[in-house]
C-alpha cells in the first residue's frame, strides 16, 4: 500500500456511485456519517445503518428508508418529501425544521425524537407509529389520523390539532398544556381537554390572558373571540379570522397577520411592534393606543398616526 494511501469509506463509495447513476444502496452501512447538505432523492437506502449519522439539509425526497436505522441521527432542516420509512428505526433522531409532506411513518419508532415546531406534519401517515417521549411542541397535527399511536409522556405543548383523531390514542403521561383543538377534533373517551391545559379554538370563545406565544393559529376562526391581554408573541396568524375580536392590550409582537381579517376588532391597547399586518382586512378596526415600531408592516395606504396608535423606538445593538 503506497504511503499516504486513504482506503475509499463507504461514504465516499456512496457519493461517488450516486453521482454516476446509481441509486440503490440496500443495507449500507454509513453509522456516523457526514452527509450534510448532501443530493440523495430517490436513493434507496432500505436496511441501511444510519446511525448518529449527520443529515441536516440533505435531500432525501422520494428516498427508501424502510426499516433504515436512524437512531439519533440528526435530520434537522432535511428534505424527506415523499420518502418511505415504514417501520424504520428513528428513537432519539432530530428532525427540527424537517419537510416532511407525504412521508410515509407507519409503525416507525419515534421514542423520544425531536419534531418540535414541524409545521406539515399534518401531511405524513403517522399509522401506528411509536412516538413514546417524542417531543412534538408547536407541531402541527392538523387531521392526522393517530388512532393507535403512542403518545405516552409526549410533549405536545402548544400542538395544533384541530380534527385530528386520537380516540384509540395512547395518551397516558402526555402533556397536552396550551395545545389547540376545535370541535371535530376526537379524544379517547375518558380524556378531557380543558383539564389537560388545552384550549378550544372556535367563535366566541375566551381566551382571556393565555399564553399562546409562537402558536401555529393560521387560517383559524376565532371571530367574536375574547383574547384581551393573550400573549400572541411571534404567533402565526396568517388568514385568520378574528373579525370582531377583542384583542385589548394583547401581545402581537413579532407575530405574523398576512391577509388576517381584523374588522371590527378592538386592538386598543395592543403592542404590534414588529408585527406584520400586510395585506390585513382592517376596515373599522380600533387601534387607539395601539403601539408600532419601524418594524411593523401595515396594509398599502394605512396611517397608524391618524389611527391613533403610539410609536415607540427601539434600541439596537
């Protein structure tokens, strides 16, 4: 062997084949692997031993992870649109920020991985899947079927789940505090919601003072609500409608209103500082006090002076 010789890794062999057209890569071994920000749609990775292996950002888009080990892998920011995972080994992985549309989950072991803030989870098949201590704070659940999933001790804090359907659901130890429901969402039968910390979202309802900083409450009906003093804080309210709302003294720093329908709310009082309100239906909405920063983005041809709402200056470092 020459001096100074590098034998070729299996990563090294699995890029080089990738890149000359071969996509199938069965049972490979690549434990603690760098692949980051790596090109690997439609590879076939099925049996494959990913563990503790570095993915963020890699492409894995229509990929076949069947019953791949990924155990404490990190997949934060990756891309695994349509990709298969069936019954693939992912306890302890990171999936912070993951695309995760039209993925395949089934039976998948998900014990105590990071999904937090996955925000089209709602679009994965999640059918029987094991999420035991899996942490899922600020996830959206929206319409998934969880009917047999475990979700003993999971974080679901803040977890939008309107009309998903956890009737046969495994929720012993679950933390559900401050997650999001409405009435077509379904609970086993001796589960109650409002004990659990959680909140209805619906017309009329009151949510006066709650803490619903960084909520995922895009598209929701929440006209005619009481939400005087509600920590919306970096909250995403895109299209909501909160028409006729009172949001009086509220927090809405840094949240987002995109096309949100305020008419007739009562803002008095409320802090939109750094808030983006772009494009909002606010015809005979009350500002008066309301406070703005040179932050704040209003709807084309709005005057926050004449609708008597206070500037405030902010310093930066």
């Amino acid at each position: 062997m020459g001096q100074g010789f590098t034998p070729e890794t299996n990563v090294d062999k699995l890029l080089r084949l990738y890149a000359e057209g071969k996509r199938d890569f069965q049972n490979i071994n690549l434990k603690q692997a760098d692949l980051i920000a790596v090109n690997l749609s439609e590879v076939n990775l099925r049996g494959a031993n990913l563990q503790l292996s570095f993915l963020e950002e890699v492409d894995l888009r229509g990929a076949k992870l069947e019953r791949a080990n990924l155990k404490k892998a990190d997949l934060s920011e990756a891309n695994l649109e349509g990709a298969y995972l069936r019954k693939a080994n992912l306890q302890g992985a990171k999936l912070i920020g993951t695309e995760v549309r039209r993925v395949n989950l089934q039976e998948v072991n998900l014990r105590q991985a990071d999904l937090g803030g996955i925000r089209n989870l709602s679009m994965a098949d999640l059918l029987a899947a094991d999420m035991q201590g899996a942490n899922l704070e600020t996830t959206n659940l929206e319409k998934v079927n969880l009917q047999g999933v475990n979700l003993r001790k999971a974080n679901l804090k803040t977890a939008r789940l309107f009309e998903a359907d956890l009737s046969s659901a495994e929720l012993q130890d679950a933390v559900f505090q401050s997650a999001f429901y409405n009435e077509k969402t379904r609970f086993p039968e001796d589960f109650d919601p409002v004990s659990a910390g959680m909140y209805l979202i619906a017309p009329k309802v009151s949510l006066q003072g709650a803490n619903l900083v960084g909520a995922l409450l895009f598209e929701v009906d929440l006209s005619e609500a009481d939400l005087t003093g509600v920590d919306l804080t970096e909250a995403h309210l895109e299209k909501a409608n909160l028409q006729g709302a009172t949001l009086k003294g509220a927090s809405l720093n840094s949240a987002e209103l995109l096309q949100t329908k305020l008419s007739g709310a009562d803002l008095r009082g409320a802090d939109l500082s750094s808030a983006s309100l772009k494009e909002a239906i606010i015809f005979d909405t009350k500002f008066q006090d309301a406070c703005y920063n040179r932050f704040t983005k209003f709807p084309q041809g709005f005057d926050p002076v004449s609708a008597g709402m206070r500037w405030i200056d902010i310093d930066i470092e």
